[in-house]
C-alpha cells in the first residue's frame, strides 16, 4: 500500500470534509472507550478550514492522513493529526507534523502547541520524542465522557532560537 501514498501533502478544500471528517473519526476511535460520539463531523471540519487549512496526504481512493493547522498570534497550533490505522506507524503522522511546523515558521510562528487527551499516554510520548514539551491542562469539555479525563497543553519552540538551542543542548541559547 506504500506505493499508493502521494509524494506530496495538499491543503483540503471545504468539499473534503466529508472525507476528512470520516478520517479523522476513524484515527480516533481508540477514543471511543473514554467519551461519547465521534471525534468530529463535516460541520466542524468546514467550518474549520475557515480559521485555518487541513494539509492531507493522499493515497489512491482516498485520504491517508492530515492535520489541522491554524495561526494564533506569535503561535501556530496543530490538532486532529489523523493517520487510517492501517497505515499507522509508517512516518506520515511525523510527516505531517515536521510540514507543519515549517509552515507554521514560514509564516512568523515562533512557537507550535498542540492538545492531547490525558488518557492517550502514548501520544505524550510521541510528541516529546519529537521535541515537545508539556506547559499545562486545560478541561476536556468536547464530548461527554466516559471516564474522567483532561488536555495536557504541548509546546515546541520553533525558528533560529529552537535549533541553536537543539544545537547547544540548551546552555547558552538565546
């Protein structure tokens, strides 16, 4: 199935909600055990690339993957990194995160975060190895929940600071 991936990320137009709201569903049924109802619908995801762009990742038939990326002041946030879960594992969920984070720095961003569910521990992980940090919680109030949960706020530096600091292991970075 990796011979059908494009070799390219395209930004979604609104006629892709349908599309994308059943990918991102789909990525996120593991959810399902802790809340309520689907993690998304086509009403949400339109009205979404109004405030921001979807960048998606084909493969033939459909989407593979995408992310929602979207400016707030000196920071840009991601959320919604969705991968269909048989092409898991395979880098396009870093993929999509590493584009991101380029087009966030291209436009001014001096920063990136991002929101996980406390419950999706292995997402921690997977961010923090890709040089995110935790700055906080913030309510779970999307859904109605299963069992209790919060967001744990993530953050990455990005631009000329970040890499000198990646660079000096942190000492003496500006």
């Amino acid at each position: 199935m990796v011979d059908t991936l494009a070799i390219s990320v395209r930004r979604a137009t609104p006629d892709d909600a349908p599309e994308l709201a059943d990918l991102v569903n789909d990525a996120y049924a593991i959810e399902k055990s802790f809340v309520d109802g689907d993690r998304t619908d086509e009403d949400e995801i339109a009205a979404m690339t109004e405030s921001g762009v979807f960048l998606v990742l084909e493969q033939a038939g459909g989407l593979a993957a995408a992310v929602y990326l979207e400016r707030r002041g000196a920071a840009a946030y991601f959320g919604m990194l969705s991968v269909r879960p048989g092409l898991q594992g395979m880098g396009l969920g870093k993929r999509l995160v590493r584009i991101a984070e380029a087009m966030a720095e291209a436009t001014g961003a001096t920063a990136m975060t991002l929101r996980i569910i406390n419950l999706r521990e292995e997402l921690g992980r997977w961010y923090r190895g890709l040089g995110y940090r935790v700055v906080g919680t913030t309510p779970y109030t999307h859904r109605p929940m299963k069992r209790p949960c919060h967001f744990v706020d993530m953050h990455k530096d990005l631009g000329v600071s970040a890499s000198l600091s990646m660079d000096l292991g942190g000492v003496g970075a500006a």
